[in-house]
C-alpha cells in the first residue's frame, strides 16, 4: 500500500520527468493529509518547472485538506474530487479555480 509520502514523491519525479502536464498553472497548492498517514505537502507549479516539499514552505494559493485514505482513493481515481467535496470529504480552502484544475494535474502526475 502506497503512503501518502510514496505518492508525493511520485507526483515530483514525474513532474520532473514530463513538466507539461501543468498546463501554465502557477500556484502553490497545500494538502494537509489528516488521519492515519497524515502529513502536509505542497506541490508548487511556477512558470517552466514545479516542485514538491514537504511542510508549508511557500504561501498557499489553495489548501486542500482531507484523509489520508480519501486522498489515495482521489489519486486512484476511485473517488471524485467534486464528489468529495460536496460530501465533505474534502475541504477547500482559497481559489477555487485552482481546486477545480487539481484533480486534472493529480492525474497528470499521480502515473496513470
């Protein structure tokens, strides 16, 4: 079973790998990961490359904060990101433009 960690440092290497997926989004997006797994990343897109540190190392532009086995599940594409919202799975906060293009750059970067 993949840890919250294992799935960051995935969303990174591809993000190194393959930078394109991003679209032109510049913007940090926070996760804090509650529950069994729990941690908080930040995945920080910029203009020509994007990275992904563990922490609250830049300013949020949007926060999403969630469980840890719900978020595996959005990252298998088991459970929508709109679904778990609306079921309050899933919190939002800040701009939420950039919350409706995350499950696109999850699945991106996430090996699917």
């Amino acid at each position: 079973m993949q840890t919250t960690k294992d799935i960051f440092d995935m969303i990174k290497s591809e993000m190194e790998r393959d930078y394109s997926q991003a679209d032109g989004i510049e913007a940090t997006f926070q996760f804090n990961i509650t529950g069994d797994d729990a941690g908080t990343y930040q995945v920080i897109l910029g203009t020509d490359s994007g990275s992904v540190v563990e922490g609250d190392q830049e300013e949020a532009d949007c926060t999403i904060t969630m469980d840890s086995e719900d978020f595996k599940k959005m990252v298998d594409g088991e459970l929508n990101g709109t679904e778990a919202f609306m079921g309050g799975q899933l919190q939002i906060d800040g701009d939420m433009g950039l919350a409706l293009r995350l499950q696109d750059i999850l699945s991106a970067y996430s090996g699917d």
